[in-house]
C-alpha cells in the first residue's frame, strides 16, 4: 500500500470510530486524528525500510560493533508519538461514552 493509501485508510478508521463523539470534541481532536494518520503511514514506510536493513548495522567481522539505523530510531519516536496521540483519542472517546452513560443514569434519578 501507498503512504497516501495508508493515510486515507487509518482516517477513514478514524473518522468513523468518533462519527458518534459530539461535534465540537470531534473538532477538537481533527488535528490529532491528522497527526496520527501522518505518523502511521510514515511508519508504514520506515517498517519496510527496516524489514530489508534490520533496526542495527552489526559490522560483519566484528559482531561486537553494532550501530543503530537512523530510520529505526526515527521509527521508535513515531511509536511512541502515535501511541500518545492514539491514548489521547481513546480518552476523549471514554470520556464521551461516561457522559452518554450518565445522561441515561439521569432518567433513573
């Protein structure tokens, strides 16, 4: 798949898992869901770089002399990034479903 492919598919996912979040949380987090998108595809095309080159150089006849690969470093910090944007969603998605909750719990009372 392309990057542009992947960028699409993950905000297509994207989009319709917060298709029920009222709008202005859906507005607040539409760069998140950019960013997230733009780090997925991107690391799409990192992990196939890394599938030919492997995340560490090792010197082949001195096994002791190891170097890491750039793209894998690059790699590991858009992990992380996209986890805390993907964490962030995921809290904003939680907190819309205990207000959903709670205005159910609200005809009880």
């Amino acid at each position: 798949m392309s990057k542009k492919a992947i960028f699409q598919a993950e905000k297509e996912k994207l989009i319709e898992i917060f298709q029920d979040v009222e709008n202005s949380k859906r507005k607040l987090v539409e760069g998140l869901i950019e960013d997230a998108c733009f780090l997925k595809s991107e690391n799409h095309e990192l992990k196939e770089i890394l599938k030919e080159t492997g995340m560490v150089n090792i010197h082949p006849s001195n096994k002791q002399l190891q170097k890491p690969v750039e793209a894998a470093r690059q790699y590991l910090k858009n992990v992380n990034s996209y986890s805390v944007i993907i964490k962030t969603l995921n809290g904003v998605l939680n907190k819309n479903i205990l207000d959903d909750d709670e205005d159910d719990l609200g005809e009880f009372a």
